[in-house]
C-alpha cells in the first residue's frame, strides 16, 4: 500500500459497537498497536486515486 493513501477500517459492521477509523496506513497502525485488545471482523478500503 502506498504510504500516502487513504484508508478506511470498519469494525463490526452492523452490530452494536460498530467502528470507523480513517487515514494513513502509519496512523492507523499506530491507533491499532495503542489498543489492549483488538477483536471483531475488520473491513478495509482502500481509496486508489488521491
């Protein structure tokens, strides 16, 4: 992945405690690696043109 472009995670979708997070790929992985735990089923999109 090309490290300037967008991405988008979706956690949960369609349940409860669904989530969003958006950005670099480096931002999200640091807002990732900061959490105690991750679970749930992730979706990823990933925006081709900038």
């Amino acid at each position: 992945i090309a490290p300037k472009c967008r991405v988008l995670l979706g956690r949960e979708m369609t349940k409860i405690h669904e989530e969003f997070i958006e950005g670099i790929p480096d931002a999200l992985l640091t807002e990732l690696s900061g959490r105690a735990k991750i679970v749930g089923e992730f979706s990823c999109f990933i925006r081709t043109r900038v």
